[in-house]
C-alpha cells in the first residue's frame, strides 16, 4: 500500500520519458540510413511505434497494481526460501543422520553411498555453472572489446553473471549493451550508432544460440554425466512449462533421478547396487 503511490507516480516518468524518446527517434531517422548504397528509410516505423507505444501506456496504471501484486508475492516468496534454506542448513548434519537413520540397518551403507553420489551430481552441476559463466564473460568481453563497445569487460562479466539465469539472464546483460551502443556508439567502427546497435544484436544472436545449443549442453552433459540432447531438450521444456526456476534446476534433478533410478533397478534385479 505504502509503495502504490511511488509506484503509479514513477510509472508516469516512464510514460513520458518513452514518448519523448519515440519524439527523439523520430528526429534522428529523419533522414534515411545508407548501407552499402542502399538506403533505409526508417521513419515510416515511428507512427506505428507510437500508436502500439501509446495503447500499451494506457494500460500502464491499471497493470501497476498489478505489478506490485506479482513482485509482492515473489518477494515473500524469496525470503521464504532463503530463510528456510539457512535453516535447514544448521541443521543440516544432523536431520542427513536422522533421515538415514530411518532406513534398515543393512541397507544404510548404500543409502550413504546414494547420497554421496547425489551431492556430487549438484556439485558437478554448480562446477558446470561456473564454468560456463566464465567462458560467457571472457567470450562476451573479447568481443565487445573487438568491436569497440564502451565498457566492453565490465559488459562481458555481466554477460557471464546473468548467465546464471537461464536464457532471460543474457537477453538483460545485451539489453544493457545495446543502450550503451546507441547511446555512445563504438569507439573505432566509422558507423552511426543505429548501425553499431545492429551489429551488436546480430552477435548476440549468433553467440547467445552457440551457447544455448552446443556449449550450454556439452558443459552440463559432461558435469553431471548426462547426453547432451536430453540436457538441452530438458532446458528448453522446463522454460516453456515451468519459467525460470524450473529451467535452473531441472538439469541436477534429472541427473539426481538418473542415480537414484539406477540404484532402484540394480536392486530390483539382484544386481550390485553401485
């Protein structure tokens, strides 16, 4: 309630901030963009992005509530986490001992074992994490910095830590490249600063798909020994069905899965258990 008001009133800053930016887009496609000796005329897009612009403005103050609903809950919900993740965390040691405990006398050796291996499996996945943020930062940097990108490190290792946030993550580090291209141009390419905002979204493209379809599984896949496919086909349903979360975590608990899987089926032939 306290921050509705803050709320609506910054919601107004940001409408008109966005119609004066469209009034300045507008000025600046003025005239026509050449490329190659071909002309691109760019102005025609302004009355259609300001009548979309202007719809979706309109419904601003009503979704605003709405926003602060959503950002509430989830808000709510992080502190829950986090509060019972420092909990269960202390105690960690000795509810794994009880919970072992409770298994038969002959069998909590395996179950110790099944646990051992399951740890591992998250920690390869975290390794696997780390790794690919690294290689996200330093590729993402070594570029930026080709092309002449102001801030080029500081923009790779932001490409590297929102990495960790599967496919939004990268899109929020090259949204801020991209301001940053048009607002200060590249810093050697003798193009206008409309044009160096292309090519950096057309290498985002290009390096965002190379990671998503060939890095992202190879460095997973060989962190928690699972194929490849699965790893990325696993990625792309849990986004779709359930958002961001799911698509963190899903890689470890199929791979958790997979171990406790095996164990059920090495047992329920006769066969040893590891």
């Amino acid at each position: 309630a306290a921050l509705a008001p803050m709320l609506v009133s910054e919601m107004d800053v940001v409408v008109t901030d966005l119609l004066r930016t469209v009034d300045e887009a507008e000025l600046l496609l003025a005239n026509p963009i050449v490329i190659a000796n071909f002309q691109l005329h760019l102005n025609t897009l302004i009355p259609d992005l300001r009548n979309s612009l202007t719809a979706l403005l309109a419904s601003l103050p009503a979704d605003a509530f709405k926003l602060l609903e959503t950002t509430s809950r989830g808000t709510l919900w992080f502190l829950v986490i986090i509060i019972s993740a420092y909990y269960f965390m202390t105690d960690w040691d000795r509810m794994r001992d009880w919970a072992i405990g409770l298994a038969p006398a002959n069998y909590r050796h395996e179950i110790w074992r099944l646990y051992r291996e399951i740890k591992a499996v998250w920690m390869g996945y975290l390794r696997g994490q780390l790794t690919l943020m690294t290689i996200v930062a330093v590729v993402f940097g070594i570029i930026w910095s080709i092309i002449g990108l102001p801030g080029a490190l500081v923009l790779g290792l932001l490409a590297g830590l929102f990495s960790l946030i599967p496919d939004v993550g990268p899109f929020a580090a090259t949204a801020l490249a991209l301001i940053v291209a048009l607002l200060e141009g590249s810093t050697w390419l003798p193009v206008n600063n409309f044009v160096f905002a292309l090519i950096v979204a057309g290498l985002y493209v290009v390096l965002i798909n190379i990671k998503n379809i060939w890095l992202r599984p190879l460095i997973y896949g060989r962190s928690v020994h699972m194929h490849e496919g699965i790893i990325f086909v696993a990625i792309i349903a849990a986004v779709v069905f359930t958002g961001i979360i799911g698509a963190f975590i899903v890689v470890p608990v199929l791979a958790s899965l997979g171990v406790i899987g095996r164990y059920v089926h090495a047992r329920l032939l006769g066969l040893p258990a590891f």
